[in-house]
C-alpha cells in the first residue's frame, strides 16, 4: 500500500499565506478606519507631509569638511598613541 503525501506543494502553501496575509490587511485597514472615526486627532498625516518632513530633516543635517575630518583624525590617533603608551607602562 503506496503511503499519500498530504504535503502541500510551495505553490499551494505561498497561495494560502497570500490569501491569508491579504484577509489580516483587510481587518488591519478596517480597524484604522474605525480608530481614526473615533479619535481623529490620531489619524496620520498624509503622505505629502511626512515627505516635506522628511526632506527638512535631511537639508537640516551637516556634512564635515575635509579639515575638520582631518582634526578629528590627528585628535584620535594622538589619544590611541597615548592610550598605547600608558597601556604599555602598567605591564
């Protein structure tokens, strides 16, 4: 008697897990909607504004200059050369 394989093919088991996956976004998209109703003042921003947000942020932010990378170089390798000395020293 030839033993059945009740093992789902990958096809079938990623088709259920899509099905599956898209029936929870559903309930997840209906409960924000009834959240939102309920406290508006919790809705989230449209997507316009969290891109003009976003592009603030990022012109806020300040790029260093190859001086000021190369003092900051010389400053650590003086404090490891130092840190190496006195390392050397104790033992």
């Amino acid at each position: 008697m030839p033993k059945r394989s009740s093992r789902l093919s990958m096809e079938r088991l990623r088709e259920l897990a899509r099905s599956g996956a898209e029936t929870t976004l559903k309930q997840l998209r209906a409960e924000i909607i009834a959240i939102e109703r309920t406290f508006p003042e919790l809705s989230l921003p449209n997507r316009k504004q969290i891109g003009q947000s976003v592009e603030r942020v990022t012109r806020r932010t300040k790029r260093m200059s190859t001086a000021a990378r190369q003092a900051v170089s010389q400053r650590m390798k003086r404090y490891w050369a130092e840190r190496r000395t006195a390392k050397s020293k104790v033992k």
